[in-house]
C-alpha cells in the first residue's frame, strides 16, 4: 500500500497544495490528492486552486493566525511559480 507521501512524489504534489484541497473540501488525504491531482490538469482547475489558497490566507488573516499566514504566503508563493495564474502570463 502507497503512503500519501509515496501518492504525493508520485503525482508531483506538494503536501501544502493537498493540505489546502482537504482544508477546503474536508476531504481525506488520499482524495484530495487525487482531487488536486484532477484540478491541475485544466486552466480552470488550476484558477480553482489559486482561488483556495487565497480564501484560506484571507481567513487565516482575518483571524489573526500569524504562524498559518506566515506559512500560506510562503506555499502560496512557492505554487505561484510552479503553476501561474492562467491568463496572466
């Protein structure tokens, strides 16, 4: 059996990019790792997921939790550069 470690390697996902999915969907790991996985294959998809980083930074903001803030920005900014926003490049 596969760790999401081994799913994740396997797929070219970082773990803050499933963590986000499954913070957002409330879903296991292994689905949001296959939910990611699906949502960056398309422009939308990939749209879709920028738009899941940025509402959990808002909310991470809004209340006022520095650390999490802190570390969305530094994966947030880490995915921006490995997948641009569609039609900004």
């Amino acid at each position: 059996m596969l760790s999401i470690i081994d799913l994740l390697d396997f797929m070219d996902l970082d773990r803050e990019t499933v963590q986000i999915v499954n913070d957002a969907t409330r879903v296991s790991d292994e689905e949001a790792a296959e939910l990611a996985k699906g949502l960056l294959r398309s422009e939308r998809g990939i749209q879709l997921l920028h738009e899941m980083f940025r509402d959990q930074l808002a909310a991470a903001t809004e209340q006022g939790q520095i650390g999490r803030e802190r570390h969305l920005r530094k994966s947030y900014a880490y995915f921006c550069r490995k997948y641009p926003m569609p039609g900004l490049a």
